[in-house]
C-alpha cells in the first residue's frame, strides 16, 4: 500500500511535470525572444562610422528655387565636425551670380521697352508704374530687382537616417539623411529705399545685411569610406522686396509712391545644394 | 514519503524543461534552418563545394586535436585528410548574398493604391491643388503598369503675387484653371534600401521613376477681358515624367511623396482685345474666335504629390531566402 502510494505520488509528479513540458516548448520559445542573445542588441552591428570624429568638407554649388525675378547660383564650401555619427557642427558660406527668370524677361520686354515710358511719360500705364518701374533697357536687371549675393550659416547637424539602398540589387551604397538648422547672415541687393515724391527718379540697388535663420533637409551618399556626394534642401526665410515695386504702405495702403519696409514680403527662399565631400581623417571606424 | 517521491519527480521533470528548452529551441531552429536549405537555390558553380567545407571544418577540428589527426594518419595514410589551409583560406568565395535580405517592399503580383494630396511647384501666379489617387498592379518587384488620376476644379487658387505684380507694373498675366486630369503610367523601382533612425528602430524604402500620358481638362481665366470673355473647360493630351520615394511602415503600408511633371500645350487668353465689328454688326471682342492666343503655350505642371500606398493582397510568403 505504502509503495502503491508512493508510486502514484511520483506518477502524479511526473505527470505534472510532463504537463509542465508540453507546455514548454512556446513558453521557451517566448522566453528566448526576451531573454535571448538578441534581446536589447543594437538594431544595427559592424556599421561604418562615416561621421563619427571625422571633418567633412564638402564644396557645393547652391540653386535658388521658386524664383519669382532673379535666379541666384551661389558657389561656397561646408565644413563639419561631427562630435558623434548622429550630430555634428560646421559652417556653411557661399556667394554668387544671379540672372533673369522668365517673368523678368517678360517685364523688361512688354512693360519698360514696350511702353517706352521714356519718350511716353504721360501715358496713363506709364504714370501708375512711374515708382514700380525703371526706364532704359536691362533696367530691372541693373537697377531694381532683388537678389542673393552671399549667405554665412553656422549650423549643428543632426544624423537621425542611417541606412544603405540597393540599384537592382546589384549596387549597394551607404547613405544618410541628415536635419541641419542655425542662424544664417544674408547679403542682398535690393532696390534702395526712397520717399515720396523721389521714387519716380530713384532706381539703383542697394546692399543690405540681414540675419535670419535657415534649415533644411540632406540626402547623403557614400561611395567610399572618406568621399561622399548628396543635396541638401534648404530654406532661409526672410522677408525681401524681390521686385522693387511699390506694393503696400503703412497699414497696407497702396500706392504710397515710397520704396519702403512695407514693400519687403515674407519668402522661404528655397534652395538645393549639390556637394561633393571628403570625410578626413580617411580611417573609418566601425561600430560594435 | 510519497510527498518526497512527488517532489523527486517534479524536480526530474524540471531537470527535463530545463534541458528540453535548449533543445526545443535547438529544433526549432534546425527545424528552420533545414527547411531554408531545403528551399535554398543550387549554390552558383564557384561557390564552395560542400566537401572542402568538410575538410576544412575537419581540419580545423584536427588542429584542436593535432594529435588525433597524426595518429590518424600514420594508421591510414590512405585516407588522411591534406589540406592546404593556406591556400583554402585565400580561395575566392562568391556565395549568393544579398545585402538587403527579406525586403518588405515586395511588389511583385500585386496592387498598389496610393491615395494623395497634391501641390503646385512652379507656378507662382495660381496655385493647382488637389487630391488625387493612383492604382498600380506590379508585373515584377521592379515594374508597374496603372493609372492615376487628379481632381482640381474649384480648387485653383490664385496668389496674392500675381495680383500684386499685376497692380504694380500694370500687366496682365494670362492665367489658366485645371478641371481634372488622368493618366496612364509605367513605374519603374530600380534602388531600395533601409534606414535605421538612430541605430534604433530600421524602416525600409524604395525610390521609383515613372513616366505616363494621358488627358488634362483645363480652360483660361479671363483677366485682360473679363467683361467678354467666359471660357469653357477643353480636354488636352498630356505626358510626363515624375519621381518618388515611399518609406514602409508595414509590409502592405507606406508614405509615398513623388514630384510629378505633367506636360501639356495650353491655350492661354489673348492679350489683346479685337476690335472693330464683324458682318453680323457685333463687336469682335465678344467673337470667341478671337479670345484665345494665337499660339498654345507649353507648360509643366509640376506638383508635389504626399499620400499613402497600400499594398494588396496585404502579406505573402517568402519562397527564396532573397
């Protein structure tokens, strides 16, 4: 009875126990996922530090976008540091040429030379354009439309994107993504200020120094450890008078027949940036 | 003395958990890992053959056991294992990688819908938003052929620049609504890749090119001769090109932007008014014939296009590790 009774318990514990072991196999399985050797292991291994420590210096040619007069092409350098392969800091500066869009085109053909206000003072569209519109040829481009000339910008950077992509899957390429931000000095010509009563004779550029922020957005590409290529979209909002018109007086009357404040507009200024960058030291690092 | 049996054989019972887990999951993997080398492609001709690979690991074990292997040697030279490892270690690999494994982004046989919202990138007199969707059926991982199409009447906006540069300078610059358009496209999506956001969490992405034709319904909006003038919508071929790029939230969900170029010849107002009569006795500034310029502009409509894609069915099964 006694051995009855102790070959049922250790029945009774082996069955648990087997009850216990069917049921193991998801419980280990569900246990592995949290306390497995991936478990709190970095989503990345073995990455290639392309900023980490390094100097990045990147000559660039810069597009203005959305231009309503004047397009600007500014040519300028960047350099970076980068204290860790996720932040970094630098300057960016560039300087440059700027040339007629369309719409200046336009103007100069159909409203100054077409109208020849010149020889037609009197007549009634050259009498409501005489503050808005210089006289003479190339006139807007010489003396009354607005444009970038230079732009200083300290700047941290910011690494969040790190990856690679594939062409086909037969190319691959390291890449990164890149947030930059800072405040920015920006040199301009714009059509000088004048008062009432003098704007009629009085179309000459002015240049004007300006502080204002600017941010924006890289695509970056590393073909080799220490060179890399990309774009950057930036934006460098200020407020500017592009056209050299009269648009608006004090409390937004029109025409004041004053070149002022008032007629400077808010604009975002966009711009793409195309660069070429070596990464020194050479050496690359790697993470864990 | 029964209780103590019952704890003798919990404890061997968790003797056996404890030695099973590794196991299970041992089997499971192998489990795995068999049915990856059941699926997996005929290893290319200069990958390694299976019995270097055997040699090698026996060497390597041998080295762990030199002695073994001498003594294995001296008693059947006939079958010693020689291995140069020298010149096993220098020997050229190519094994079938690839650096991008298991992508979500599969595209092959199914359907993409991508419902957005568009903008206009380079008009600055009127703005042409509107919402638009794209259907999309991939023929291969990497080409697709579908349709998408834009909603934008009532929606045209012009901006406060035209309206300033028109009242300073005195011009009137001609200035057109859009209706709809429609178009047929083929994708192509040649790079794809993936993004780790702060070496935390990783998202993949791919950039596609795509090219299309099809129709545009537009009409001019008069502005040198409103009093006159009123235009009726008409339908124009258009074609065009555009761009994108679309991050994988999930295997079936993705943010898409894409900047699009939609070409097109447009008829624009005539700047000029007619004057005079015409034999019925009317004033030709109220003929139609004469309201249209002359020549038909070309114009790129390029918009920005940020929206969603779904892909259906929403999941598949990997047949091929790749």
């Amino acid at each position: 009875m006694k051995n009855m009774t102790s070959r049922l318990a250790l029945l009774a514990g082996l069955t648990a126990g087997t009850i216990v072991l069917a049921s193991a196999p998801d419980a280990s399985a569900q246990e592995l996922q949290i306390t497995g050797p991936l478990a709190g292991a970095p989503a990345v291994r073995r990455l290639r530090l392309h900023r980490d420590g390094r100097f990045d210096i990147a000559p660039h040619a810069t597009f203005t976008l959305l231009d309503e007069f004047r397009r600007n092409v500014l040519f300028g350098a960047r350099a970076n540091y980068h204290f860790t392969d996720s932040l970094g800091a630098g300057l960016f500066g560039a300087g440059g040429i700027s040339y007629n869009a369309g719409l200046a085109d336009e103007l100069q053909t159909k409203a100054v030379d077409g109208r020849d206000c010149a020889d037609n003072p009197n007549t009634l569209a050259c009498r409501r354009t005489a503050v808005s519109l210089c006289r003479g040829p190339n006139c807007l481009e010489e003396s009354q439309l607005g444009s970038i000339v230079w732009m200083l910008a300290p700047q941290l950077t910011v690494v969040p994107f790190r990856g690679k992509f594939s062409f086909f899957g037969a190319f691959f390429m390291d890449a990164d993504i890149s947030l930059f931000l800072g405040p920015a000095v920006v040199g301009l010509n714009e059509r000088a200020e004048c008062t009432k009563g003098e704007c009629a004779d009085n179309f000459k550029l002015d240049s004007r120094v300006t502080g204002t922020a600017t941010f924006g957005l890289g695509f970056n590409f590393y073909p080799t450890d220490y060179m890399s290529f990309g774009a950057e979209f930036r934006a460098t909002p200020l407020s500017w008078n592009t056209s050299g018109f009269d648009i608006a007086g004090p409390e937004s009357n029109f025409p004041d027949d004053a070149i002022d404040t008032n007629d400077r507009s808010f604009h975002f200024n966009p711009m793409l940036t195309v660069f070429a960058s070596v990464q020194l030291p050479t050496a690359i690092n790697l993470s864990d | 003395m029964a209780i103590k049996q019952a704890t003798v054989g919990l404890w061997f019972s968790v003797a056996l958990v404890l030695t099973a887990a590794p196991s299970l999951a041992q089997t499971e993997e192998g489990k795995a890992a068999e049915g990856a080398a059941a699926e997996a492609p005929t290893p290319a001709e200069d990958t390694a053959p299976t019995g270097d690979a055997t040699a090698v690991a026996g060497e390597e074990a041998g080295d762990a056991d030199a002695g073994s292997l001498e003594e294995l040697c001296r008693i059947d030279p006939e079958n010693c294992v020689k291995v140069d490892m020298k010149a096993a270690a220098d020997r050229v690999l190519a094994p079938d990688m690839y650096a991008v494994q298991q992508i979500w982004a599969l595209r092959k046989g199914r359907f993409e819908i991508n419902p957005y919202g568009s903008v206009t990138m380079n008009d600055q007199f009127v703005a042409h938003p509107g919402p638009g969707v794209g259907l999309n059926y991939y023929v291969l991982n990497w080409l697709a052929g579908g349709v998408n199409g834009n909603f934008y009447q009532e929606l045209n906006a012009e901006s406060d620049f035209n309206f300033e540069t028109s009242r300073a300078a005195r011009v009137g610059q001609p200035i057109t609504e859009y209706q709809w358009n429609v178009n047929a496209n083929v994708t192509l999506v040649p790079a794809y890749g993936k993004f780790a956001v702060l070496s935390n969490f990783i998202f993949h992405y791919d950039f596609y090119f795509l090219a299309g034709a099809g129709a545009m319904s537009t009409r001019p909006k008069a502005v040198v001769d409103p009093d006159n003038r009123t235009f009726d919508w008409s339908v124009k071929p258009t074609w065009g090109f555009g761009g994108g790029i679309r991050i994988f939230f999930t295997r079936y969900l993705s943010a898409m932007l894409e900047i699009r170029d939609y070409m097109f010849l447009e008829d624009l107002e005539n700047p000029s008014i007619a004057s005079g009569i015409d034999s019925r006795g009317l004033p030709l500034a109220q003929d139609p014939s004469t309201w249209l310029a002359p020549d038909k502009s070309f114009t790129n409509n390029v918009q920005a296009q940020l929206g969603l894609s779904v892909f259906l069915p929403f999941s598949w099964k990997y047949e091929l590790a790749k």
